[in-house]
C-alpha cells in the first residue's frame, strides 16, 4: 500500500500542474483570482460526481458480474470445489473444535466470504481498466492544445 501511495503522490503534480497551466494560460492577470475558485469547484464537483459514479454504480455492477461468474463454478459436481470444502471442513473440526454440522456451514460461510471479496477486488480492477481507457482516448488530444508561444506566433505573423 505505500508504494501504491507514493506513486499517487508523485502522479498528482504530474497531472494538477499541466491542467492548471492548460486553464490559466490564455488569462489576464487580474482574471486568474476567480478563475482558481472556477477550477476548483469544477474539480470538486467533477471528482465527486466520478467517484460516485465508479463507487455507486459501476462497482456494484460489475461486482454483481464477477460474482455471478464465480458461484457458476461452485457446484456439488466440481471436484475442485467439493475437495476444497473437504479440507476447510476437516481443518475447522481438527483445530476449531466444532461439530461436523457447523464446520460444513462455517466452511461454506467462509468460502462465500473469499468469493465476495474476489469479485471487490476483480470489480475494482475492472473500473480502474475503465478510468485508464478514458484517460488514453484523452492523451490522443494532448498535442492539439495550443500553447501560449503558438498564440504569440500567430500574433506576429498577423502583424507582419
């Protein structure tokens, strides 16, 4: 997790210092007070409303998705399964101490535990696919930003 949070922290300069020069180059001066409050709040809104709509609404289905797909593979004919559910019982019996009864439902208990938190986990992996596809139809438009020495170059050959 602290290698995810310094590449997240060195990312965010990478990303919040090309926006702002993007938004403040063509401005006046005395513009750029109430254009920060401008960008601010639009940042704000459109991080809320994103993450809302990743959290609430994309998550949630593709966790659906992903759950879905793994309980299709729980069966009573999956030896996979079936062998699994042996072991979790016959340890929860050996080290828990429980009946046979509770350890079968413990084990089935703690198997549908392990698929919830897979399908989080594929879900997220989903969405973070989603929000990078975004960003790379995005990059496509990088090199068509007009730069402040293209609107000066412009200005002089006009004048000329």
């Amino acid at each position: 997790m602290l290698l995810g949070r310094v590449l997240i922290g060195l990312g965010l300069p990478l990303i919040f210092i090309p926006i702002n020069v993007i938004a403040f180059i063509f401005l006046k001066n005395e513009d750029m007070g109430e254009a920060s409050g401008v960008l601010n709040f639009a940042r704000s809104i459109g991080g809320s409303f994103g993450i809302s709509l990743m959290a609430s609404t994309m998550l949630a289905h593709r966790e659906a998705f992903h759950r879905d797909v793994l309980v299709s593979n729980i069966t009573a004919s999956n030896p996979i399964f079936q062998n699994y559910l042996h072991i979790l019982s016959s340890y929860l019996f050996t080290y828990g101490g429980f009946n046979p009864t509770i350890c079968y439902n413990k084990a089935i208990g703690l198997i549908n535990n392990t698929i919830n938190a897979q399908s989080t986990i594929m879900a997220f992996q989903d969405d973070f696919h989603l929000m990078m596809y975004i960003i790379l139809v995005f990059l496509i438009f990088l090199p068509f930003i007009k730069t402040k020495t293209q609107k000066m170059q412009k200005i002089i050959i006009s004048e000329m």
